[in-house]
C-alpha cells in the first residue's frame, strides 16, 4: 500500500475537495492523455457514443454496483451540476401535491439543501443543530416526521463542519419517509447498505474523481415518481433511462472515476477495509490534537466527528493564521476551514496517503505555540 509520490514537488493535499487522488492514477491518466489504448485519440476528444466511451461507462457502473453492493432494483448515473443541482431538483421530483420533503440539518450543505426546499414552499425541518453551530448529530428519538413527508433528506458527511453520522444512517430509519441521503464527502469511504436508502448522491470531488460529475444511486420506483412536467435534465429519471447518457455525461470524470475505483479494488479490496485505514489516518490526527487540549479545539461532539474532514481551531485568530502558514511551509497544503467558518480542516478522503497524516500529526505534536498560547 505504498501510496508515496516520487514528484518531488507534491504537497499532501488537505483540501476539502476538489482533493487529492491516488499518484498512480494520476500516473496513469498523463501515460494515456495523447492517446487512450484501443481508442486511437485521448479521452478528451472521444465521443461518448462510442464503444470504447459506452464501455468506460457501464465498466464504472458496474465496478460501483459491485464494491456498494447496490441491489438490481436501483439506478447508478452521473449528472452534471453538482451536489447543488441535486439540491435544486430534489422537491420538483419528488414532492408531489400535498407533501413536502423533510430536512435534517447537521451543518452548511444540509441547510443549502434544506433552503432550496423552501424557495418552492416544499421543504419542512425535522432538526437542525444550528444552534450548536452544527457540532453534532441527533438521535432517533429527538425528531419526528409527517404523513406528509415524501421524503427525509440528510447529508452523511458535513464538510464544512466536519460531523459525520458515526454509521451509516440506519438508526434514522425506524418509521422514516425514503430516506434521501447526500454522501458526497464519504462516499466509498466505509460500507453503507443502500437498500436502506430511496437515494443517495454525491458530487465525486472528493472520494471518486475530479470535478464535474454526480454519482447518483437511486430507486427505480422513487425515480418514478417524478412527472414528465418536470424540466427534462431536472427528471433524474431520464438520467437512468436507456444507455445512460440523456446528454453528453462528463466523460473524463467518468474515466478518472473509472480508475479511482479500479485503485480502490487493487488497493483495498473492499470499503471495510477502506474504513480501518480511514478510521487510522483520523485517529493518528485526532490524538495529536487531543493531546494538546490547551492549543487545540476540535469542532464536532466525540459521537460524530468526521473520518473525513477533521476539523479544530486554536485560541486566537493570530495563532491559526500561523499555524496555516507554518504547516503549508512544512509541505502540508490547504489546512484552512471552509471560507464561511474559518479555523481548521484537515479532510483525509481515501487517497490521502498514511504518510500525509502521520505527517500532520507530527507536524501538530511538535508545533510551537506562541507565548500568547501559553497564557503568558
Ligand atoms: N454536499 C456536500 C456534503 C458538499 O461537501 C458539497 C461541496 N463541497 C456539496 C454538497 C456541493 O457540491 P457542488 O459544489 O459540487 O455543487
């Protein structure tokens, strides 16, 4: 699993995303962009109705209905648009006369979702920890739903915030609406079991590729649901229809996405065994920071902090801007929170390399606060 880069001028990328993907497929894709084998031109100028474009696809396809285990009954396509566009199109697909779509809100991505909603009048809160400034998760007993609900919306992942459901959603189910869940900062991250789930999205710029392209997994019979009034790149169901390709789909995404899965396989085997190393690069950065509590504030309860985007603050405004440019110094890239909180994220997505958390943790272990830090 030796994952090290031999370009010496690579950082260890902590973006929260577009992010880091494995060396070897970047390799790889520089080895193939003049001419794709079997293609006779690069990936850029091939035309997706073309056999060797139509067998990427449904090679990608099948390659994630094998490693999530996703049941014949469900759909996999990619959209454009991003994780927004879902956003945007989940009430008019799914929230027929008289019902609404519920909103359980754990942080920034989960209210962006839940404020689309309500531009149509057709979005309700179940919960929302705003005003824990988003740090926790609720539990099954602390929210209820309406006969009404055409479907409970929750975001796996909090990127901003950094709080992650600490399993998979399940505890969510008893008596829910079809759940809708938006995975797109841990997906392919640990299992999930997807027949739990009417839908889950994620934009793949963070665990599955470049940006540019949302995987979506869905029911057939709640894709269903939606008119044919519907706008017709908004009817995600013309998405899963027929050869995939309702328009031109994304295709280098796709390709890269190819790729990023066929590394995942060869390197992993299965997301079980991506969680373990998941789980370890977090612990290895989450110890360092606990180690140091009079520095270090993380932002999630203990419950629900994230395995993907580790998120902490220091005392002063000073100290973090210090520390930001001390770590970028020492080859460790884009530490700083989302634009809208500031602080700290550290995200540590699937291809984030052991080494690059083994070297945050040290970096954190060792750093030197000022006198202000100490008190003095
Ligand atoms: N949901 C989550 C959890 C995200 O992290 C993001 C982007 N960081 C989005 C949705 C929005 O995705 P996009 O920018 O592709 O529209």
């Amino acid at each position: 699993m030796n994952q090290n880069t031999n370009h010496q001028d690579r950082v260890f990328n902590f973006s929260a995303g577009p992010s880091v993907l494995p060396v070897s497929v970047l390799e790889q894709v520089s080895r193939e962009m003049l001419c794709l084998p079997g293609a006779g031109v690069s990936i850029l100028e091939l035309g997706h109705r073309t056999p060797p474009f139509k067998k990427i696809l449904s090679d990608t396809v099948s390659r994630l209905r094998a490693i999530l285990n996703v049941p014949a009954e469900y759909d996999i396509f990619f959209v454009q648009g991003g994780g927004r566009l879902i956003f945007s199109v989940m009430p008019m697909n799914f929230c027929l006369p008289g019902t609404v779509g519920e909103y359980l809100v754990t942080g920034s991505w989960g209210d962006c979702a839940y404020q689309e909603a309500l531009r149509s009048g057709q979005g309700r809160l179940v919960w929302s920890g705003q005003e824990s400034g988003y740090s926790t998760v609720p539990s099954r007993d602390q929210w209820t739903s309406g006969r009404d609900a055409a479907y409970l919306h929750c975001t796996s992942n909090e990127t901003i915030e950094g709080v992650q459901f600490p399993t998979d959603v399940d505890s969510l189910l008893e008596n829910a609406p079809p759940l809708v869940c938006d995975m797109s900062s841990d997906f392919l991250s640990r299992p999930v079991d997807v027949s739990r789930y009417a839908m889950i999205y994620a934009c793949i710029q963070k665990n599955l590729g470049p940006a540019g392209a949302t995987v979506v997994i869905a029911k057939r019979e709640f894709l269903e649901r939606a008119s044919e009034k519907v706008p017709g790149y908004c009817r995600l169901l013309n998405h899963a229809e027929g050869d995939l390709m309702y328009n031109t789909p994304p295709t280098f995404c796709i390709y890269v996405a190819n790729l990023v899965l066929r590394w995942l396989e060869e390197t992993f085997g299965d997301l079980a065994t991506i969680e373990q190393f998941n789980e370890l690069k977090s612990g290895l950065v989450y110890e360092a920071l606990l180690r140091r509590p009079e520095l270090f504030r993380l932002h999630a309860h203990e419950v629900c902090r994230s395995k993907m985007n580790v998120t902490f603050r220091l005392p002063t405004p000073e100290l973090e801007k210090r520390f930001l440019q001390e770590s970028e110094a020492n080859g460790l890239a884009f530490l700083a929170g989302h634009r809208s909180v500031g602080g700290m994220r550290a995200s540590l997505y699937n291809a984030m390399p052991i080494a690059g958390a083994e070297a945050l943790a040290k970096f954190i272990t060792k750093w030197v606060a000022s006198p202000l830090a100490a008190g003095g």
